[in-house]
C-alpha cells in the first residue's frame, strides 16, 4: 500500500533526510521509486521493517530553466547507476539538488568515505543556490518595476512606501531560499576541515512546512504579479491609418511628417501602455513605415517613443538620467555614444545623444526630455537621408508642445 508523508527536514538537510528515511524504513516504510518527492510529500511503500541505509547524492546535471530554479535533477545515467550498484547501492529517486541511493546490506562500503571529497561534490550544489537565489531576487526586483522603467533609480528614490510589495516579496524569497545555501555552505566548510558531521539537526517540521510555504507563496505572488501588471498591448501591423494615429494622443510619425503620406509596412508596430506604482501612466510605441511625399520621394524608418508619467518630478528626472546612463554604458562597451549639445524652451530638462551599440539594430539619436513630472525618450531613424526630416530641436519642440496641451494634439 502506498502512503505520503510531509517530510520534517528542508531538501538541502543532507543528513537530517538520511536519518528520516532509514527511521522510516524501520517502521516499515520503503521509500517509493521515480517521482518520490512530489508537491511537499514524501511517497512510501509498506512492507516489513529493514535496516536500510539511505545516502544523498549531489546530482551532477540540473536544467538550467531560469523561470523555475528548483527544477527536478536528471536521472543520473545506466554508468553512474551501475557504478554505485556494484557497492551494493541501488538508485531510488532524487530530492531537491541529491539524488537518494538505498542499500540493504550491512556489509556494503559507504559512499561517502572521505569528507574532503565530497565536499568538492557538494561545490557544484552550492553554486547552483547561488545562481537559483540570483535570479529569485533579480525577478523579485524587476517584476513591479513597471517593464521599462528601470527598477535601480525607483528603489532607491521613490520613496519606500511605494514598494512595499516589493520588499516582502523580497524578504519571502530571501526566507525560503537563503537558508538552504548558509547550510551547505556551513556543511562543506566542515567537510573541507575533514570533519564528517554525522550528526544531524533536530526535525523541524514546522520549520519545513514554512519553508514550502514561502516558496509555494513567492511562486503564487510572482505569476500572480505577471498577469496582474501584464502592459495593454495592441499590435496593430500595417492596419494604422495615418487618421487613426492623428487621433492619438502621444506624438506618431504622422505628427513628424504632416505632408507625407505614411503606410506601416511592418507586423512588428506596436503600442504598449501600462501603470506602476512610481509611474501611473507609461507608454511604448514603436513604429516601421515608409514615408511618400508629394514631390513622388519616399524613405523608410522608424519612430520610438517612450513616456513616463511619474508621481514626481524627481523621479522622472531619475529616469532620465538612467537611461543616458544605461546607453552610455552600451556605447562604451559595444559602440560609440556622442553627447549633443540642445537647448529646447520649455524643457525642464533635455539630453540627446549619438549612440552606435550592438544593442541597437541601427545607430541612433535620442532625446531625452523631462517635462514636470513627465519623462519622454525618443529617437526617430530614417534609412536615407531627406531634406524634410526634422531636426532634433524640432522633435524635442514637438514632444514638449503635445504636453504643454495636456497631451491632446489638436
């Protein structure tokens, strides 16, 4: 008959999940092969009391899924199975980062008989809690952030009541992933001393149900803020109208070349517009088309625009100089970045610049434009020259123009 019990010690309790199952085996409970450890529990067999000796393992390949960082080990192959057969231990199932060997011959060696080996089978284990606890924290940071708003600058300035959710989300995942990597790290510096810890902490249940609750909450509040914080998007192709993007109420091509005629020529156009909690109104847009002016001349390329109305004004200056930041980082490793002196009235702060970098399809020219309490980052790149394109002032002078009429072109 096949029962489940909640295990009372955490995964990465080596020792403490040892001891556990061979008690179990004395009672008269065989751990079960393949998927024995599913959802929190821990699936047996009844059968006749043994004195079976279980070991822990540290499996040696793990998928590398950075959206679920405690994915299941692999199988470990027929060679390494067979291996450990010979020493009469047999592979049953594997448990957090270990794969779980069994024996019932008392004459049979240990696996582990020098402490300082495996320790250094232990280093991959605590390399990987690391990368896993990274990217936890890394998601924790971007995922109210707002997408393009960069998340450094709002952290640290926009005020802590702001990001609350933020802050315990982090300090969830901190509490359900930091204490796995301060054990192992504790256990391999004993075994790297030469000091093989038989012993074993105390079973903690409750210590383990709160664990699996922590992660089964930073799991639930993640997806839950993904769909939740989820920008409207529309997708339009080459089905805006030059009519249809006049009713808009941010600046389009349209608005850059009033005497051509404009068809999008590309699936890839775009509006993205969503809120967040430093920024309640945030805009991306993205358009591809080909211009045709009445003297028969055309030219391609593409408009970006990004805005971002902030709660303060200081933190739509904070953008700003983040985003000149970011790309002057990029122009420095990737490509080259050019400061270009404006002067826009109106403009409570301006920056443009030149920037050739490999994470840019094309080089390209920016403004960066902060408007009260507004932030808006624009470049315009066309594929040939023409002697109607608009200068850099002359964007800037639009773009402030439209938010000086309370961003309704008229």
């Amino acid at each position: 008959m096949e029962v489940k019990r909640l295990p009372p010690c955490p995964d990465y309790d080596i020792r403490g999940t040892e001891h556990w199952l061979e008690e179990m085996a004395a009672k008269g409970f065989r751990l079960c092969r393949g998927h024995a450890f599913q959802y929190g529990f821990a699936y047996f067999v009844t059968e006749e009391p043994s004195q079976t000796r279980y070991r822990l393992v540290p499996a040696e390949k793990i998928p590398q899924r950075i959206a679920t960082p405690n994915a299941y080990p692999e199988e470990p192959d027929q060679e390494t199975i067979r291996f450990h057969a010979d020493f009469g231990w047999d592979y049953v199932t594997y448990r957090g980062q270990f794969w779980i060997f069994a024996c019932t011959d008392p004459q049979a060696p240990e696996l582990n008989t020098d402490p300082r080996v495996q320790a250094i089978a232990l280093e991959t284990v605590e390399k990987r809690l690391k990368v896993h606890l990274f990217w936890i924290l890394l998601y924790g940071l971007i995922m109210n952030s707002g997408h393009q708003l960069p998340f450094f600058e709002t952290l640290l300035w926009a005020g802590w009541y702001s990001h609350v959710p933020k802050l315990l989300f982090l300090l969830c995942a901190l509490l359900a992933w930091l204490p796995g990597l301060v054990h192992i790290i504790r256990f391999r510096k004993k075994l790297k001393q030469g000091i093989f810890p038989d012993e074993h902490t105390a079973h903690s249940p409750a210590k383990t149900y709160t664990l699996q609750l922590l992660r089964t909450g930073v799991f639930v509040i993640w997806i839950g803020a993904i769909i939740l914080l989820m920008p409207d998007y529309t997708k339009y192709g080459d089905e805006l109208t030059a009519a249809q993007a006049l009713e808009l109420s941010y600046i389009t091509a349209s608005d850059l070349f009033p005497e051509a005629e404009i068809t999008h020529i590309s699936s890839s156009n775009y509006i993205y517009e969503w809120d967040t909690d430093a920024a309640p109104a945030c805009l991306d847009l993205g358009e591809h088309f080909r211009l045709t002016f009445p003297d028969g001349t055309t030219v391609s390329g593409y408009w970006n625009l990004n805005r971002f109305e902030t709660d303060f004004a200081w933190i739509a200056g904070g953008y700003c100089r983040e985003a000149r930041f970011f790309d002057r980082l990029r122009g420095f490793f990737q490509g080259s970045f050019d400061s270009i002196p404006m002067n826009v009235e109106g403009a409570d702060w301006v920056g443009a610049y030149h920037i050739d970098s490999d994470y840019y399809k094309d080089p390209l020219d920016v403004i960066l434009i902060r408007k009260g309490n507004v932030a808006l980052e624009a470049s315009l790149h066309l594929f040939s020259e023409h002697p109607d394109a608009p200068s850099l002032e002359e964007i800037a002078a639009i773009l402030i123009a439209n938010e000086e009429d309370g961003g309704t072109k008229q």
